[in-house]
C-alpha cells in the first residue's frame, strides 16, 4: 500500500523480517477483526506489535483504551504520526516477552481483551503465556499464521489436535473467524494467515491443578503415536497395572491415544493420577 510505504520511507523504515514486520493496511479488515473482538467503550485492549499502528488506530476509534507494545523503536516517529494524537493510545516500547505479567496487567484492570496482528516468530509463546498465566484477560483476537490456526482450533482426533490445542481448550475455546491471504500483508510473507478468536471461561475446570493437567498433557504427548498409557507409564514411571486402573477411573479406553482425549478428559484423568 502506497501510503503505508511512503509512511515508513518518510522515517527510513525498512521493515525487518527477524521481528515479523508484515503489516496490515486494509480498512474493511482491520475493523472485521475489531468489531469481532467486541471492542466497545468500555473496553480495554492490549495490543502487541503496533508497527505503524493501522491496527491501533481502528481499535481506539472504540475502546476506552489501548495499551500497545512495540519492540522497534525506529517506529516511535511513525506511530507518533499515526496515533500520536489519540488520548486513550499508551504505546510502550518494549519486548513484551520481557516485560513481567504483573507489570504489563496494571494498567489493563481486571477483563481486557489482546487484539493484535502477532509477530509470528513467537505467536505460540505469546499466547500460551497469556492463556497459562493470566487470571484477567477475557478473550483474544489474533492475527496468526493459518497452520497454527488450525493446529489451535483443531478437534480432538484430528491430525492438527495436540498438547497446544488441550492448552488453550483448559481455558476456553477457539475458532477461526477469518483466512487471510498472504497478499493481504505488506510485504507479503511465506505463508497465509488466519483470524482467530479465543474466548476465556474464567471459571472453566474451577478447582483443578492446571499445572498438574498440564504435565499429564505433556506425558500424554510425548510420544505422539504411541498409546496413552505406555506414555503414563514411561512419564511417570508407573506399572502397567497402575496406568491402566488410572485411564479407568478417569472414564479413558484403554487404547486411546492422547489425540483422542479432550481438555475434560485430561482433567478427569490427572485426578484419576494425583487423587486416585
Ligand atoms: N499491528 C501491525 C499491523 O497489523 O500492521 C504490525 C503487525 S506485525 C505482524 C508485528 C509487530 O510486532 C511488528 O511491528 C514488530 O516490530 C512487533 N514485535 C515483534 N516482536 C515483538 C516483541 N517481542 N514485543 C513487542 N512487539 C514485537
């Protein structure tokens, strides 16, 4: 997009491909993935990679505030131009993986939403960490590659289903809202992309030890085509005896794979592990 490409050249931009840089100028889709966020005057956003904050712009247009974390100081003129005269935009100009959880949740209050086009080189941890270790985000609509999309989204027993997939589904659900085609980025990457949604049930398995659930989903996981309870008894050195009366208890057949199992049956089964 012309603009966007005079914008940065202006400042003497040049986007840079190691902090995923692939820019979104399209009006009628930067306010899709707003509208689809639910933003509205009452909301607080966070948004990770401002950029040139084509993103940022729509979102203050109808949040009560944005809070915006962009790793590329070069950008400060740029988004200074772009957004600079917006009161309810705060942008911090920091790695947001380096910034502590507690820190960047002050200023956010107790039920923000993120909404970001993500840097794709470390979508999965980005999200992972909000999603494992946050008690206040309600929900999140992402810009992320389509294969991670639909690896987040996928149903149990399904090629794309894995520990990720359990990950988010211990908190909420997700589901994809929109493809879009690599074209649509400036510049182009390798590959196409998707809109995601993820929507957090603060209360969902209330009472259980997710830090438990989740190492039964990494022993459940660890090795992939085998059944689930040679890696039970492998993980957690049990015998065979053992692993299988726990798959029992838990209401899992015998001959599951992990694949097979959703986020409920992981909760039941760490239970039928750690209290049976
Ligand atoms: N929101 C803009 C848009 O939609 O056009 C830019 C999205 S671009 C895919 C990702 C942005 O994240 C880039 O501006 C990049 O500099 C920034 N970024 C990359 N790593 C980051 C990090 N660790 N912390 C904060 N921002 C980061």
């Amino acid at each position: 997009m012309e603009n966007l490409k005079s914008l940065l050249s202006v400042y003497g931009v040049q986007l840079k491909k190691q902090f995923g840089q692939n820019f979104l100028t399209d009006e009628s889709l930067l306010s899709r993935i707003v509208e689809k966020a639910g933003v509205n005057e009452f909301t607080t956003v966070l948004e990770i990679g401002c950029g040139a904050g084509t993103l940022t712009s729509q979102i203050a247009k109808k949040a009560k505030k944005v809070i915006g974390y962009e790793i590329d100081t070069r950008l400060k003129p740029v988004l200074e131009k772009t957004v600079g005269d917006k009161k309810n935009v705060e942008i911090v100009f920091k790695d947001v993986m380096k910034e502590k959880l507690a820190d960047l949740e002050s200023k956010l209050g107790d039920d923000y939403v993120m909404v970001a086009n993500l840097p794709y080189y470390i979508t999965t941890p980005i999200v992972m960490r909000f999603l494992e270790q946050s008690t206040k985000i309600k929900g999140l609509v992402i810009m992320i590659q389509e294969e991670v999309a639909q690896r987040f989204c996928a149903k149990p027993s399904s090629t794309d289903y894995g520990a990720i997939t359990v990950g988010i589904n211990l908190r909420g659900s997700a589901s994809v809202i929109e493809y879009v085609p690599r074209q649509m980025f400036t510049p182009p990457p390798n590959v196409d992309s998707a809109v995601i949604k993820i929507d957090v049930e603060k209360n969902k398995f209330l009472g259980a030890d997710l830090e438990k659930v989740r190492e039964v989903v990494k022993a459940g996981f660890s090795s992939r085509r085998k059944m689930l309870v040679n890696n039970l008894m492998n993980f957690f050195k049990m015998d065979r005896a053992t692993a299988e009366s726990r798959l029992t208890e838990a209401g899992v057949k015998l001959t599951s794979r992990a694949e097979n199992l959703s986020a409920s049956d992981f909760v039941a089964l760490t239970n039928a592990i750690f209290n049976g």
